[in-house]
C-alpha cells in the first residue's frame, strides 16, 4: 500500500493537463479501494455550483454528459462539500430519513445499474478551500461496502490528490488566460486590418491540419514530430503570427487603393484644367479613366505606366507663372507600383511587421514547453532560398512549422473571399502558384505535394 501511494504521489504532481489528471487520480483511487464506478465533481465558485465532470464504470458503458447542480446538503455530493468531511454510505437505498442528503435514482433507473455502498471524498486546496468532490461507487470485494480503513485510505490520499488537482486547475487556468489574451490581440490586430479579418483563424487552423496530417505519415516525413506540447506551441505561433502588425502604421495596413479618394479627386480636376486651358488633348475623362485604371492594386499594364511617365513631365502654367504638375512625385511613385497598392517604402515598413511580431513576442516570459513561439510566429515569410524577410533564413534554418505556416499563409492570401482589393483565385489556380513557389526552391515541395496529394485544402 505504502508503495502505491509514492506512485501516486509521483505520478500526479506531473500532470498539467486536466483531462488526464482525472483519469489517473480516478483509476488509481478505484484500484486501491476496490471500487466499480466513481465520478469526479468540480467546485465552480462563480455560481457556488458542482460541475459533475468526469465518470469511470467497469461495469456499463454510456454516454458522458455534464451537468451542474447546488453546492448544498441536499445532494451526496453537496454534503460532503459543504461539510469537507468523508460521507461513507453502505446502501444509497437505505439512506435514514434524519439525513438532509438524498441518492438520486435517476441514473439508476436509465441505466439499469444499480448504486450500493458509495463513499464521497472532499478534495480541498493548500488554503482548505473546496475545489472538488469524489465519488467511489460499489466496492467490488468483500464486505462489498467500504470500511473504516478504506475511510483513512481516503483520508491520506484526498490531501495528495487535492493539491495535485489545484495544480492542475491551476495550468488550465493559465492556458485560459493565454487563450483570452491572444484572442484579445487578434481582435486588436483586426481592429486596425479590418481588410485581412479572418485571416488569422484561417491560417491557424490550415496550419494545424497539416501539421496532424504530416505527423500522421512516417513513412513521408520521418523527422517530424507533432507531441501535444508542440502542437499547442504551433496553434499559438499561428495565432499570433501577425501580431507585429500593430507596430505597423494604419494607413499602410488598410491602404486597398494605391492613392486616396480625395488625391484621385485632386488629380481629377487638374486633368480637367489643363485640358481646358489646351495642355492635354487627350479627352480628359478617357485619360482620368486609365489613372483610376492605374490606381487599383492590380499588374499595372504598359501603357498606362507610360501615359503616367508622361503625366509627370506635364505641368499646369498658371497666370502667375507658377507651375503646378498634374502629377507630383508622390502620385506618380504610388500610381506607378506594379502589384499592389504599396510603394516600395509602405512595402518595406508592413515587411517589418514579421520582425515586431519576433520583438514584441521575445518580450514575454513563455514556459520552457512554448519558448519557440517567437521564433516558429515570424518565420511564414522566409524562403528557402534565402530570399525571403525578416532574417533572410535558408534551407534548414527554417523550421518545418515555420515552412507549414508559410504555405498555409500564402495559400489563404491567393483564396480569401474577404480582400475589397482583390478577387479571390480559383483552388487550382492558387495550388498551381504554391506549387511553382516549391519549385523554384521558395517553399517546401515536400509539404506541398503532400497537401496537394491529401487534398488537404478542402
């Protein structure tokens, strides 16, 4: 007996996840006491109620369902919550009528089982405080009740589980505020990109699927290791992979047009004068027709790149002399991008987003299980050829959660629905991008094939 309390003791103080924590300390418990069934009930403080939590029956097999009832005398549970003492029970049938508590039969009669000897443990914290109640049901050797010594049993081992469950409690309440916090900072960082809304769960859960997909196959990525622990590390690097965006001005990350609606309006009516006073012959709304053309985040096409180089050269002469351009170098240098609607400065600030993403993340004190959350979060824009940002990685400087990250990442920039600058791209069209990115030694062809051969997108 001596021995299996040192197991316990070994074996519990470890455990941080919940879930488990229950499932051992009730094994352990009905193996030592002989018991066929037991339940676990937890103490919910914020409406004085016990949660019925977690249930073990060798004997029947059904369908867990919680449920909340009072924290008072009324219940077997409630009593011994209430009073924080052992309630040992011979027959819950043949419970005295001076007694406050009563056994309900419900499970009983639904289940056909039938609830005899019956011992409720408190479980209290370091400060003797109720955080939880156990319940060990029909003793399945002789005398088929629980006695004195089982009572002492019970005593000894309700401070050990106590404790370990407050520890446990304790961790599930610290990933809980984890979770609201970086719910908090997505909300934030949508806040001021309402354009990429959505973008962030999208990421993350792509990532995550390809991720259990991957450590699902050995014989494709032997290497690859996805344990609880990482998988929780990843799920938080990918919600905050763009964290670093509230270091990034305003403008610059909801900027959907190359200039804004009151410069288009300006240049508008410059067009407008200086073909009325004879300085362009071109029809003025045909000509303002292509700079809007010029001003949507699209490939900007040949001609109207060179209709702007000569707008630039243009100016409007007025009486005084002064010379106003149709086009100041502003207008010009923001019309004449390429691709999108970022001149190459506004480029280089929102790249710099991946690296306060790494700065502000490498600021909070992670656990030993979560401390690659900044370097995993801001490794979705490096390339595999060096050629990508912040750092410039190459090859296996890049981790394989970070090479994940940045396929899933491009994958939901080419597909979202959700861009008012841009039409989201068929599936294959966008595969087919992903797929000449792996080729040319951007991203991971390994992991591409295997998400495109798994139809994993879908």
């Amino acid at each position: 007996m001596e021995q299996k309390f040192v197991e316990i003791v070994y074996e519990l103080f470890g455990i941080k996840d919940l879930n488990l924590f229950m499932d051992i300390s009730l094994k352990k418990l009905r193996d030592i006491l002989h018991a066929d069934a037991g339940s676990i009930f937890l103490y919910n403080d914020a409406d004085n109620t016990l949660i019925f939590k977690y249930t073990q029956n060798d004997s029947i097999d059904l369908p867990f369902k919680e449920f909340a009832m009072p924290l008072d005398e009324k219940s077997i549970a409630g009593y011994v919550g209430v009073n924080k003492k052992i309630l040992n029970i011979k027959d819950a049938y043949e419970i005295s009528d001076s007694e406050p508590y009563r056994f309900n039969r419900d499970f009983d009669r639904f289940s056909g089982y039938r609830t005899r000897s019956m011992i409720t443990i408190p479980l209290l914290n370091r400060k003797n405080d109720l955080i939880g109640v156990v319940q060990l049901i029909n003793k399945k050797t002789e005398p088929y009740y629980f006695t004195k010594q089982d009572e002492i049993i019970c005593h000894s081992l309700s401070g050990i589980i106590g404790v370990s469950l407050e520890n446990s409690l304790l961790y599930s309440e610290i990933e809980n505020m984890w979770e609201g916090f970086i719910k908090a900072s997505i909300q934030a960082i949508e806040a001021r990109d309402p354009i990429t809304r959505g973008h962030t769960e999208r990421v993350t859960n792509l990532t995550l699927k390809i991720a259990s997909e991957m450590s699902k196959h050995k014989d494709i990525f032997p290497d690859f290791t996805l344990t609880k622990d990482q998988y929780t590390m990843l799920k938080y690097a990918c919600l905050l992979h763009d964290f670093g965006k509230i270091g990034v001005k305003e403008y610059i990350l909801q900027k959907a047009k190359k200039v804004s609606e009151d410069k288009l309006e300006k240049i508008k009516y410059k067009i407008l004068y200086a073909h009325k006073a004879g300085f362009i012959g071109e029809d003025p709304q045909n000509l303002f027709e292509k700079i809007k053309k010029a001003n949507e985040p699209t490939v900007l096409e040949e001609d109207i790149s060179n209709m702007l180089n000569n707008l630039l050269h243009l100016n409007i002469e007025e009486s005084a002399g002064q010379k106003i351009p149709i086009l100041d170098n502003d207008e010009y240098n923001a019309l004449i991008v390429k691709r999108g609607s970022l001149t190459e400065e506004e480029r280089k600030e929102m790249e710099k987003h991946v690296l306060y993403t790494y700065v502000y993340l490498s600021a909070i004190p992670w656990t030993k299980e979560l401390k690659d959350v900044p370097k995993i979060a801001c490794m979705h824009h490096e390339k595999l050829d060096g050629s990508g940002y912040p750092f410039g990685l190459k090859g296996d400087e890049i981790h394989p959660y970070g090479r994940i990250m940045a396929i899933a990442d491009i994958y939901d920039a080419l597909t979202a629905k959700d861009r008012p600058y841009k039409k989201a791209l068929p599936v294959e069209t966008a595969l087919s991008i992903i797929k000449k990115e792996g080729e040319e030694n951007k991203l991971d062809i390994n992991i591409i094939n295997f998400f495109i051969d798994k139809r994993i997108y879908e």
